[in-house]
C-alpha cells in the first residue's frame, strides 16, 4: 500500500518599507521612428497548434509491458477490505454484475460488457479501459454496478476498489438474446465458447514453471482495454497487459463469436530474469476418468472429463492422438518439433449415454485448438497430467515450450488462433482414435489388452475384407496378439494387441497407426502405460 505524506506549507509575508523618491522629471518629447522602421506594433503570432492525440494502439500496450520489465514486480492486492477475502465460494457466487448496467446494453451494439467484482480468491486489482474512436477513459467503478445477493458487509465499500475481471456477451442463438461467450478472471485464464457449447477447459496467457518441483508462478492480467465495436461488428478487440515476477507481456486478442469462438492472439514477452520452463499457449483441463481408466472409480457416470486426449499436428504431416489419463503419480509427456502446426485439448466423445450428467454436460464441453501463426521455431509441446480424486482439480496442462532462451531484456513475439470447438474442423479428414480401451489380457493378468478404434467416412466405406494392417511398437516390453478388423456394429476399424510389461522398465510408450500397404490411414495413437 502507497502512503502519501502531507506537507504543510509556510507563506512569508514580505513587507516593503516605502522609500521617499525624487521628484519627476518631464519626459523627453518622442523621436520620430526611422522611415524604415514601422511607426505600428507588429501583429501577435497565430497560437501554435496543438499536435493531434495519438489513438490507442497496440504498441502502446508493449510500451507499458516493456517499461513494467524495466522494473522491480509489483502486485497490486491494496485496498481491498479483509471482509471481501474471507468470503466462501458461494458467497462470492452471490455477487452478480447488474444486467441492466452492462456496458453498450442500450446502444444497440453486438457485444456487451459486464464486470467482476473483487472478493475471495480474487484479490487482484484489475483495471478496464474503453477505447473510442482511438481514445482511452478508465471504467469507474462503483457498488450501484452489482448485485450482492445476500451478503452484508460490516462496512461501505471503497470508492476506489476496481474490478477483478470481465465477461462478455453476444448473441449467438437470437439477435435480441445476449449469451455469454468469453471470461477473463483469475491470474491469466480465460474461457470462452460457441453456439451449443457449454464452460469446460481454460486457456491463459502464459504458464511458467508448469510441472517442476518448485511453486508455479501465475502471471496476471491486470489492465484491459477493450475496442468499442461498430453496430455491424462481427469481432470484438481487446488488449491486455500481462505481469509477473519475472516477465511482462502486451496481448491482444480478436474474438469471432459464432457456431465456434475463435481467438487471433498475439503475445509481446518482455522478461526480467531467466525462466526455466515458459509455457506458450497454454490450455488447462481436467480429466478425472474416462473409458480408458483402467482401476475401479466409484461413480454413477461412466466417464467425468472436460477433454479426452491431446491432437498435435507436425511440421513432417504426422497427426499425434495421445488418450490423456488420471495417473498415479505426476506425468510428464515431451514432444519435440521444429516447426509446430498446432496442438489441442480435444473433447472428442460427444455421446451423452458415455457420460450421463445432466448437470455438468460433458458431451458439450468445446475442444481448444490452438494454431500457429507464423514462425515459432524449435521446441516442444508439454503434457503434464497431475494425480486427481474429484473432478473440481484442473489436473491436464499442455503448452508450447520454445528453445529459445529466457533472460532479462529478451523479449519475444508469438501469435496463434485458439478455436473453441466442438467439432474438429481443424483437423484432417483421415482416420481419427474415436475409443481407447485397456484392461486384463486373459488368462495371463500380468499382460495389459488395448483396444484403439479408428474412424472417418473413409474407413467406414472399407470393406471388412480390405487388406488394413497395424504398425505397433512398444518402448519396453513385446508386443503380442495383434489384430485388426472393421466393427460392423458402428463401422469403426478396430485394433488390439497385447503388451507383455518388462520388469522394472516403466513407464512403457506405445505408438500405433492403421496402413494399408505404405499409405497411412489414420493419425498416429501414442500412449503412455504405467503399472502404477
């Protein structure tokens, strides 16, 4: 907290003692003025224009971020009283934005503004801005703004207090209905989804030391400014100024809302000190269980996740499914490229008999895909998934980590297009892992069956007598017990095999694909088994 000290300031009071002063002398009459000289005063000059106001831009935004890097971090959590960080989760619930104050409500706009308010575990002051026709005005805020439900606070509310994050809306379903289709609130995470789609997965600004036996550190989000749309805007830009202990950032970002939400974003790294792990696009998820868990889970639904697997797309063509899991112990799964096409946390199975939540609506979680613009050079895409026993824990992170290194006065530049989706239209047309299955291979239970089905429209017109074989391979272990064949029961093509574990060789990769002579079929299944 900044204090201010008052000074009080001394008047002296000067006083003349008066001089008796000699009588005046006549003046001299006036010469006339050489015939050179104008005998007339000169005209004043015309006043100096004022230099037109610079509009908001981005780059104003990388100013800010490159001058917050030239400083020592400083977090702003000041003046927020202790009342508001003692409240529980529903209490805070409880506190909702008026939807009548919405920002551009009565202005016939297609987006509208809401804020959140600070309290629980949102201590951060966050600020907002407004750009208008290039020029910025700081959003005031007030308590007439919001709704408190059935709070009562001990004490009035500070003028001064701000904001903790903000909510978007547009109509996606009906021109006069405004459905909420974007958040920002929390550090660096937000959300957003399209027509039909339901909250599940975050995205964030910047993941650091994601994964390492030491405290991760959260970035944060702590000033907005959002473009005012015109009446037959069909995108919505917003710009955000990231900080942290050891790196600032510049983001922009320009939303399409629709039957699917797409994000161009670009992200302007300028750090203090050398990072050991900086996460590029990250997603975070959760996976509790799903048709592949292979231990018993007391739960009525037969599968409880927001994504089922991570899709990476390799600069040499190759499509990568790896079935994400909830381990045992903390995984680590590393997968290098020089030139990424893009990654993803993907929702795949949309079958609500596979689920059977009303409530929660896994099967309308979106996917989030993430695709590289421009060059992002060498590295390698991250998942880590964290041991979990309820479904409240985002356990699943993947990210982009680059080569390039980390240190005070670097600074980078990365943009990409993150797709809220619910059908893969990212993705190739090829032969796609629709199922993955593991369990006892019988009599002999020390071995572990899998069993992977591949679909498309593609394999579905196979005939089952289609010569169609399987390239499996195995880090450890032997692989036994190979077949393929179609599934006339829903025209999948279905794949199994046995893994013979090695003693005391774990965890054990499996990569499997479908081919029909040297022509690929299908994307490339990657797994990683574990006895524990």
């Amino acid at each position: 907290m900044s204090f201010r000290s008052r000074f009080v300031v001394l008047l002296s009071l000067l006083y003349l003692h008066a001089v008796p002063a000699e009588p005046a002398k006549p003046a001299p009459a006036p010469s006339p003025p050489p015939a050179e000289v104008p005998a007339h005063k000169p005209p004043d000059a015309p006043p100096a224009e004022k230099p037109p106001v610079k509009p908001f831009e981005f780059a104003d935004v990388e100013q800010k971020a490159k001058e917050l890097a030239r400083k020592p971090y400083s977090r702003d959590e000041s003046g927020m009283p202790e009342f508001l960080t003692n409240l529980d989760y529903d209490q805070y619930r409880d506190i909702r934005y008026k939807p009548e104050k919405a920002l551009w409500r009565d202005e016939n706009l297609p987006f509208q503004i809401q804020a959140f308010h600070r309290g629980f575990m949102f201590k951060d002051r966050v600020i907002i801005n407004i750009v208008d026709h290039g020029s910025s005005t700081r959003l005031a805020y007030s308590p007439e703004l919001f709704d408190f439900g059935k709070n009562q606070f001990p004490n009035p509310l500070p003028a001064d207090l701000g904001f903790a994050g903000l909510r978007f809306h547009h109509p996606l379903r009906k021109d006069d209905i405004f459905d909420e289709m974007a958040v920002f609130l929390g550090a660096s995470y937000f959300r957003a989804v399209g027509l039909g789609q339901q909250y599940g997965l975050s995205a964030r600004g910047l993941a650091i030391d994601t994964g390492l036996p030491k405290a991760e550190e959260f970035p944060i989000f702590k000033e907005f400014w959002i473009e005012k749309p015109a009446k037959d805007a069909s995108s919505l830009t917003i710009y955000a100024l990231m900080d942290s202990q050891r790196v600032s950032g510049a983001y922009r970002f320009v939303v399409r809302p629709g039957l699917d939400l797409t994000m161009d974003v670009t992200s302007h790294l300028y750090f203090r000190q050398e990072i050991e792990r900086v996460g590029i696009a990250p997603l975070t998820s959760m996976f509790f269980h799903g048709e592949n868990t292979d231990r018993f889970i007391d739960d009525f639904r037969p599968e409880v996740h927001d994504s089922d697997g991570l899709l990476i797309g390799r600069s040499s063509g190759e499509w990568v499914w790896r079935p994400l899991n909830n381990p045992r112990q903390l995984r680590i799964s590393v997968f290098r490229d020089e030139k990424p096409v893009g990654f993803g946390l993907m929702q795949r199975d949309r079958n609500f008999d596979h689920y059977q939540d009303l409530e929660s609506s896994y099967n309308r979680r979106p996917s989030a895909w993430i695709e590289v613009l421009g060059e992002w050079g060498p590295g390698a895409v991250y998942l880590i998934e964290i041991p979990s026993d309820a479904e409240k824990y985002d356990n699943i992170v993947s990210f982009w980590v680059p080569d390039q290194p980390t240190g005070e006065g670097k600074e980078y530049t990365y943009s990409y297009r993150l797709h809220f989706e619910l059908d893969e239209f990212t993705a190739p047309g090829g032969g796609k892992v629709a199922a993955t299955r593991v369990g006892a291979a019988i009599p002999d239970n020390t071995h572990r069956k899998f069993v992977v089905e591949f679909s498309s429209p593609t394999l579905k017109l196979l005939s089952e007598k289609a010569v169609v074989e399987a390239e499996v391979s195995a880090s450890a272990g032997k692989i036994t017990n190979t077949v393929v064949q179609k599934n006339g029961e829903n025209d999948r093509w279905r794949l199994t095999f046995d893994l013979e574990p090695e003693k005391d060789k774990d965890p054990v990769e499996l990569r499997a694909m479908l081919k029909s002579g040297k022509d690929a079929l299908t994307e490339t299944w990657v797994y990683q088994w574990n006895r524990q």
